[in-house]
C-alpha cells in the first residue's frame, strides 16, 4: 500500500510560491498561469517576446531544484511510487484531459477560480473527482 507523507510547510510554500507567480503574470503581462499552456506556446509561439517570457517561466521551473540544492546541500526528495508505464498512461491521460478541458489544474484551478470563472469551477470540480475515482480504483479496486 502506498503511504501519503503530510508535509503542511512545504506544500504551503509552494503554493504560496504558485499563486505569487500567477498573480505577477497576470499583473505584468496579463497572461493566465496555465502550465500547458505556457509550454504550448514555448513550443509554438505567436511572437518573439510570446516566446521569451514563456522561456524565462519555464527556465526558472527546471532550475528550482538547483536552488533548492544551493540551499539545502541536497536535492529534493521524489518519490515515485509507481511504474514507469503507469506514468505513461497517466501523462496520456492527462494530456487529453488538458486538450479537451481547454486548459489544465494550475490555469483553471488557480488562476480560473481565483477570478470566479464558472467554467474553471466546472473543470476543477472534474478534476478533482476524477483524481478521487482513480485514486480509489487504482488503490482499492485494483490494488496497484
């Protein structure tokens, strides 16, 4: 059985961390912090400076671990407890979750509810009890 480890002052942070970020996006570029989407339009932008903040976000995403290293003397801890082809199907998953959702957890779980948007509530909602079905099939029904 997979056990969940309860760490209040790390995930506090970071979600503090992610909410700073998408209110300074919205604030200075007027741009909703949807992770797919800051990466879809790395992939294919509309302009050059489209691109270059979109680079600059993704950049300090990859190097957070190097400042945590500067930090701490380590790397954070990851734990994956489950197999490389059950990441696969989830990532599949999610990536079509994303595409027919028009958007993914941090642009409509954050910034969409933040700003009251029915929509964003509705895909949320989704989200989270398609999370909840998974986990309890997987875990319980399942037994993976």
């Amino acid at each position: 059985m997979i056990e969940t480890e309860f760490t209040p002052l790390a995930s506090t942070l970071g979600g503090a961390l992610i909410g700073l970020a998408s209110v300074l996006l919205m604030w200075l570029r007027g741009n909703v912090f949807g992770a797919t989407g800051i990466l879809a339009g790395f992939l294919q932008p509309s302009s050059s400076t489209d691109w270059s903040w979109r680079a600059a976000l993704l950049a300090g995403m990859l190097t957070g671990p190097l400042v945590y290293l500067s930090l701490t003397g380590g790397f954070p801890e990851i734990q994956v407890p489950v197999s490389t082809l059950s990441m696969i199907v989830g990532g599949l998953i999610v990536g079509v979750g994303v595409t027919y959702g028009s958007g993914c957890t941090s642009g409509h779980g954050v910034c969409g509810m933040a700003r009251f948007s029915p929509r964003s509530i509705v895909a949320t909602l989704t989200f989270m009890a398609g999370t909840a079905l998974m986990v309890f099939l997987t875990r319980h029904v399942i037994g993976l």
